[in-house]
C-alpha cells in the first residue's frame, strides 16, 4: 500500500517536474524570440525609443541597443559610412577617434521637440545633428589633423565598452589607424532608467533570456522605493579602464574627456517645448521624482541667490540640484571623481574644462547637457595641447 502511494506522489511530481520544465522551455524560446526583436532592443532605453518618433536615425543592434542607421557616423555636415571615413582620412595626418554619447556626436533636442509636430503636420524631419560644431569638427579643421565621430546618443561606458574592440578592429581592417581615441561618457551612466542598469541589458547565448526579462520587471518595480543609475559607479571605473586596455592595446593614446554639463538648466528638463513631461516626472510616484522635485527647490534657490549677486551661494545650490537630477543625463560629481583617478592610476591624458565655464553658462550649452561651439572649442584647445606635448 505505502509502495502504492509513493509511486503516485512519484509520477505526480514528475509530471509536475515535466510541466514546469515545458512551461519555462516554451517561456525561455518566447523570451528569446521578444529579445531578438527591433522594439525589444530600442526600449531598453526610452530616450533613444522616444527620438525615433522625433528622427529617422536610429536601427536596433544586438551588441549595442541601438546605432545609428546604416552603422554610420556623424560627419561635420552628413552622416558619413566607413568608406567616407577612409576616402578622407590622410596616412600622412594624425588621426584621432572620438568615442563616446550625444554630446561628441552632437545633438540638438529642440529640434526633436519641433520634429513631433512636423510629424503631426506630415512635414519632412530636421535632423538634430549638423546644428553647430563638435568638437570632432573643430580638431578636423586643424592642419595635420583628421577626426572620426564617432559619438552615438544615448550610449553609456558599457556600450563605449562592448564597441570600442569592433570598432578598432574595423577601422584597422580598412588600413585606418587611430593614433589617438578621447573618450567621452558619463552623462548617460549616472542616469536613471527605471533602475534597469546597462550591464543587464545584453544577454549571452547561453544565458537565460526569461530570467532577464523577469529581473528587468522587478527592477521596474523597485524604483518607487530607490534610484538607481544606469551604470554604478563600480561598473563605470572597470568600464573606462577596459576601454584604455583595448585602445593602447591597438597603439593608440587614450585621452579621457570629463562631460560638461550646464549647472543653469532646470533639472528634469529635456528641452525647451518639453515642460509638459517635466511636469509628469515631478508628479509621478517614483523615487527619483522625489529626489527631482529636491532638485527643483534647491535649482529656484540658486536663481534667487544669482538675482541677488551671490553667486557662491548660488553655486553651492545648483551642485545641490545636480546631485539630486537623475531624469535627465548630466554627470554626477562622484562620476567626475572616478575619471580623474581612472586617468591618474593608468597615466591617461585628461581633459576637463568645467572650470574654464561661467555659472551663467547659457551661451556655451543647446539643451541639458549638449556643448556647443564656446564649450566645444575649450575641448578641442585642450585636446589639440595633448597632442603638441606628445611631439615634443
């Protein structure tokens, strides 16, 4: 009898055991199947999904999230494809490739904001590139010189990290060598993005597609009660030191580029139109709206502090506002403490320019984080200073 009853609670555990193997192989091959797919890929950063509404610039990557169409790079007046690059690349020049987000790419987001209506109005789209130099276009004009772009909104030091290798190697294959690579991110890893962190993102063959999917979920639903950035602090230290790893490991010099960042832009604002969804994440009920809505106080503190000539007063705040900002992607100043020691530890060279830039730093940014010519020709200056000290 007991012989009996302990087969039939064995063939219903096995049955049970079967079930649930099947459940999560065909949840495991569905999994894969949604995490191949273009929207899967684009919405791991909402940003870059929402701009595709305002642009025609971006197509889903497996290895990136996201790149630019047709693997392009963002030359001084057209996107330019690898053999523009190397039709225009002198061997007798010095060549230097400039990695990193937005703000070496170039972006203007009043552009995008203006391209939601042309939408609306059936009218053809702007594109937010070509709207005033990078600083990838200042170093190109310097005799000697040739510069590659090849800056990618919404990319953190993760992504710098997955891309560099492929791109050396590529560049090296069509007889084009870098002898120098700036590195410029840190405004896109000390972001938040519903807690979901880039590390997470890219799954491995061999890994679990649903657990992914299911730990993206709970991360989503833990950012009520905290914030947490894209990139941690930790990561994007290994991240940056890997990165100088692969450059000198193809002959070239690192220069690492610390973000600037406008300290007078009203936190949580993407760009100007766009008062409306400020408005939504200052109400929402995630953590990081609470901290937006510090941000605010302490940022209507620094004008009032600015209209009365204290202008040290009004510093202390808006670095205050700054901290407390993780809506839209501007440095954090611990982030900035880990690129000078990564560059100190590893003898990179550094450049850092936030000083040289006026409180009141309007005419120096386009929106919350985007250098334009004043800031971007303080970058190159500095760059173009590294590379005459080299010759020596």
């Amino acid at each position: 009898m007991v012989n009996i009853k302990f087969k039939k609670l064995k063939r219903k555990l096995l049955a049970i055991g079967l079930g649930t193997a099947l459940a999560l192989g065909i949840g495991e091959i569905g999994a894969r199947v949604y995490t191949s797919s273009g929207n899967f890929l684009l919405s791991h950063n909402p940003v870059i999904q929402k701009q595709t509404e305002g642009t025609n610039l971006f197509e889903p990557d497996h290895n990136y999230g996201h790149i630019l169409k047709y693997h392009s790079f963002v030359g001084s007046k057209k996107l330019e494809s690898i053999d523009d690059i190397v039709n225009r690349v002198s061997n007798s020049n010095i060549t230097i490739l400039n990695l990193g987000d937005s703000s070496t790419s170039g972006w203007n987001s009043n552009v995008v904001t203006e391209n939601f209506q042309r939408k609306k109005d059936n009218l053809e789209l702007k594109s937010p590139f070509f709207t005033y130099p990078t600083y990838s276009d200042l170093l190109d004009k310097q005799l000697n010189l040739d510069s590659i772009n090849a800056g990618v909104p919404g990319y953190s030091s993760d992504t710098g990290k997955r891309r560099i290798g492929n791109l050396l190697e590529e560049l090296k294959h069509k007889k084009v060598k870098p002898d120098y690579v700036t590195i410029y991110f840190g405004n896109n890893d000390s972001v938040w993005n519903l807690n979901v962190k880039d590390r997470d993102l890219f799954v491995g063959k061999w890994d679990s597609h649903l657990y992914s999917i299911v730990k993206e979920r709970l991360d989503v639903l833990s950012s009520g009660k905290s914030t947490k950035t894209r990139v941690s602090k930790f990561d994007y230290e290994a991240n940056l030191r890997d990165i100088i790893t692969v450059v000198k490991s193809y002959e070239a010099t690192p220069i690492l580029i610390v973000p600037v960042i406008p300290k007078y832009w009203q936190p949580g604002l993407r760009a100007t139109g766009q008062e409306g969804e400020l408005e939504n994440w200052i109400n929402a009920n995630y953590d990081a709206s609470h901290q937006l809505r510090k941000a605010t106080e302490f940022y209507e503190n620094a004008l009032n502090a600015m209209s009365q000539g204290n202008h040290e007063l009004a510093k202390e705040e808006l670095l205050k506002a700054q901290n407390k900002d993780f809506i839209i992607p501007r440095i954090k100043p611990d982030y900035v403490e880990v690129i000078k020691r990564v560059a100190k530890e590893t003898g990179a060279p550094l450049v850092s320019v936030q000083d040289k830039i006026p409180l009141d730093d309007r005419n120096y940014f386009i929106d919350y984080c985007h250098p334009i010519e004043r800031a971007n020709k303080l970058i190159a200056n500095e760059i173009i200073a590294i590379i005459q000290d080299n010759k020596k």
